[in-house]
C-alpha cells in the first residue's frame, strides 16, 4: 500500500506570500545560506489533525550544571518517552580525520553533560555531505562528513545519557555559493541519478542510527526544490527497511509557509527562523504574537505533529528582523537571544508542538566556555548565560508535551 503523503495546504494569496518571502530573500535574510532555516501549516497525517549558569552575561567565571569531560556521562532527569516534549539541540558536526576515536568520545561527553545540565532529553546530530554545482547528479562524503563507525559511537554515548537521538544529514553548501544556490534550489541534470546516489550515501548511516538505535532518521533537510518527487517513496521505502525508527523530513520554514510540503514520511520538522520585525525592546509577548501570526497562516490552533527542527537567533542587535542571519555580526546584545528563546518556547508550549531543537551546538567547541564574539558566530547559544538561563527555564516547565493532543 502506498503510504500516505504530508500534505500542506496553501491557503495563502501567491502575490502576498511572494512578496513576503522574497524581500528577506533580497535583502539577505534568508536564514543560514550554508546552514539552515524555516516557517508552519497545517498538517495533515493518516487522514487526522493532528545548567543553570550565572544570570549575567559579562563574567569570566560560571556556575554550570554541565560538567567537564571525564569519563563519565551525566542522566538526562528523565527519559524521553513518546508523547513527551523533545527538549533539544542541533549539534552540528564537521569531523576531521585527523581526530582519534578518544577525541570524538571526549567531546561527545562533554555536550552529552552539557546537554543534560541544560535538562534536555534530545539531541539531533546534523553533519555535512557533499555535492558540486546546482545541477550536479552526485553526492558524496567529504574530509568534514563523519564516518558511520564514528557516528555510532557518538550516538552511543548520548545514550548513556539517556538522550533522545535524531540523526540529521545536511547538504552542504560551499560549492553551491558561485551560483547564488542552497540546498533548496539545487537542479539536478538527473533526478534519478541524484536519488541513486543519494540513497547510496544515507545507506551506511541509516545501518548505523539503527544499529544505535536513534529514534529519528531525517531523510532530507530543505530540499525544497525536490519535494514532492516520487523518487522519495522509494528511498524512503528502503530507508525504512535498514532503520526501524522514526523517518522524518525538515523543510525550510518559506517552503513550509507556502506549502503543500509533500513527503512520503511520518513526521514533518521545521527550520523556523520566522522574521518579526519589531525592535530590539520587544517583549517576549509582541514575540509571541509575532510567530503566531505567521503560524496562523496555516492552521490556527494547537500543531501536535510538528517539530521545531531548528529555532535560534542571533545575539545582537536588530536580530528579530532576521532570526538565521548566520553571517552579520552587528553589536551583541545578549537579552535578544534569551527573549527570542523564550518566546518560542512559549509557542511550542501554547500550541502544543512536538518540542523545539536550538541551532547550535558545534562539536569541536567546549559549550562550557563563553563565546569569542570577535570570531564566533552571533548565533551561538552555549556559554551564554541569559540564553542558557531560558533555555533551562524552558526544558523545566513541566510542559507535558503533545501527548495531551494525540492521546484523545
């Protein structure tokens, strides 16, 4: 039996909505060009509707609940179970292979502690793979692309934390910049040959999350330009045959406000960098409302079956103009991002979504330390205090998740 599709039905004016997308587009607010970002509808599946660190953000010294790398590994408070929150990170991960196995187990403590300080239960592993121009028909691993065998053992000690696992990769895209490209326009010369490749590449990493048993498989990330493809349904088929999870597609939020999104998967995420354009000073409120706007463009009322794949902002001024500007370094302002943190939290929260993913983690860096803002990306969150500090608050509400929704 052919399995059933994620429509999203477009309830938008096409000359509205272009308009709308395309000046952020313009105008450089696309969010994370190389990296990510996204918006929400209303989702149809199976025919039903569904750590605490120092309060200021000045200081040399901290108080941390995340501990230093040692041997061992902290407990997550409680084990994600379906139907709770997944209260999560992106950790995004460039490998090199130059680095031993104890490196990799090293740094994968450390964030499996840091992240458990925070009082999350979740983590995604995004990592790179590789293609050429826009219309290049291969896909490859890279130097920066982690070997399965890595893999697993990453995802292996997260479960001694008794963290939720989702494994995420994502295109690449350095060589796609000469042509003004992302992920999400690429232009296969030959779509079958793309998807042939393609499933070789996932291949070995859907052997390792399952053999690690991962709970989600994210069969592809804003790859607006081949949604909808029937190609899909047999990769996904096979993926579902080597991976005894969850499989699931991330679509980049304009694609998602402008829908259909439709994916042969079970679960849909979405890369929400919604702009709202107000000032520095805005309260969490006026946040709030901001993202509900664009939220009730597609579907009024609680949203059960979507994921915040990735939500983040830039610690600087003038960030909610542009909440995935991964590469302006305006003058930081830390309270933007910790107001921005909360606010979606409070989203997810009052619209009883599926949990929420910070963008990001990187895995070489030591999350314990206070970013060098002359180097690092505005976008950072760990060793942040104010954001750090809502982020706790969040992973703490005693928000009980969309099970409230699904078990009626």
């Amino acid at each position: 039996m052919k399995r059933a599709r994620l429509p999203m039905l477009a309830v938008l004016p096409v000359a509205v909505i272009s308009f709308v997308i395309a000046v952020p587009f313009v105008l450089g607010d696309h969010p994370l060009q190389w990296s990510s970002g996204s918006l929400a509808p209303h989702l149809v599946l199976d025919g039903k509707e569904h750590t605490q660190r120092a309060d200021t953000e000045g200081g040399d010294s901290k108080t941390s609940a995340a501990t230093s790398p040692t041997t061992e590994v902290a407990k997550v408070d409680k084990v994600w179970k379906k139907g709770m929150p997944q209260w999560g990170a992106q950790l995004y991960w460039e490998d090199n292979p130059e680095h031993s196995l104890t490196y990799i187990e090293k740094q994968a403590r450390l964030h499996a502690n840091y992240l458990v300080g925070l009082h999350a239960n979740s983590v995604s592993v995004s990592f790179p793979f590789f293609t050429g121009t826009r219309s290049s028909t291969k896909i490859s691993a890279g130097d920066k692309t982690p070997t399965p065998d890595h893999l697993a053992r990453v995802l292996r000690i997260f479960h001694e934390a008794g963290l939720r696992t989702t494994v995420r990769p994502l295109m690449d895209e350095h060589s796609l910049t000469a042509e003004n490209g992302w992920r999400g326009n690429i232009k296969p010369a030959d779509r079958e040959a793309w998807f042939t490749s393609y499933e070789k590449f996932l291949t070995p990493y859907l052997k390792a999350a399952d053999s690690e048993k991962a709970t989600t498989f994210v069969i592809g990330t804003e790859l607006t330009s081949l949604q909808g493809d029937p190609h899909w349904d047999g990769v996904v088929d096979d993926a579902e045959k080597l991976f005894g999870g969850e499989v699931a597609y991330d679509a980049n939020w304009d694609a998602y406000v402008t829908g259909p999104v439709t994916m042969p998967v079970t679960h849909l995420g979405i890369d929400a960098y919604f702009p709202v354009k107000v000032g520095d000073n805005a309260s969490v409120s006026t946040l709030v409302a901001g993202w509900n706007k664009w939220l009730d463009r597609k579907a009024t009322g609680p949203l059960p079956k979507i994921t915040i794949a990735e939500a983040g902002i830039g610690a600087m001024k003038g960030a909610y103009h542009a909440p995935g500007d991964f590469y302006t370094t305006r003058a930081v302002n830390p309270q933007v991002q910790a107001n921005w943190y909360t606010a979606v939290c409070q989203v997810v929260q009052e619209r009883h979504m599926s949990g929420v993913y910070w963008w990001s983690i990187y895995f070489d860096d030591d999350p314990n330390t206070k970013p060098d803002d002359k180097v690092a990306s505005r976008l950072d969150f760990a060793g942040r205090p104010l954001t750090e500090k809502a982020i706790t608050s969040c992973f703490t509400s005693g928000y009980a998740g969309p099970g409230d929704e699904t078990a009626s």
